[in-house]
C-alpha cells in the first residue's frame, strides 16, 4: 500500500466496530508511523455502528487501539453511527476545535 500526505492537515480514521480493533489499531498505527505523515496532525477516529447493541465504549476503542501511547498527534475518539448520523456532527465539530487550537493544552488527547 502506497500512502501518500503532500499536505494533510487533519486525519479522519473511520471503522466499523465489527472490524477487529487489532486490525483497526494495525492499520492506524501504520499510516501514523508512515516517515511521510506528518507529526502534529490531529486525528479524528470515529467509532462506527455505535447503533447495534453491543457496540465497545470510546474507552474501550482508546485501549484497543493505544492511543495513550500516541504522542505526536492530538487525537480524539467520537463513537458514532452512520445509519443514524449521530456522533458525526460532534467528531467533525472536535476536528475543527483541533484544526484551529493555537495552543497547545495540558491535555491535548480526549475521547
């Protein structure tokens, strides 16, 4: 796979919760850790099908995927639904808050 970032400015990493978070975490950990990605980069992860019963909390998403240890990126995990649209106004509306920070905070990783 061939990733290429001439000038990201933010990242959204959307996946279904019925995916394997291993594989989810494989998978964003690769393009965070590809040389031409950018640090600093804000990362939008939402969390979809948050819809079907037994849906995994944001928590649970942080762990699995281990966004506690991602230092050189701001992060935030939004649990969300597609067939709804719920949680995708509130994820971009975080992105945004990234995209825009003009300092950097105490806590820059929410979820």
């Amino acid at each position: 796979m061939m990733l290429i970032f001439p000038s990201v400015l933010g990242m959204i990493f959307m996946f279904e919760l019925l995916t394997k978070l291993q594989e989810a975490a494989e998978e964003l950990r690769e393009i965070l850790e590809t040389p031409e990605f950018p640090d600093g980069v804000p990362v939008l992860i939402l969390a979809n099908k948050q819809d079907l019963p037994d849906a995994v909390t944001t928590e649970t998403v942080t762990e699995k995927l281990r966004l506690n240890f991602i230092s050189s990126n701001k992060w935030h995990v939004e649990a969300c639904s597609a067939l709804t649209g719920d949680g995708l106004h509130e994820g971009l509306e975080q992105l945004h808050r990234m995209l825009t920070a003009e300092t950097e905070t105490t806590a820059p990783h929410s979820f």
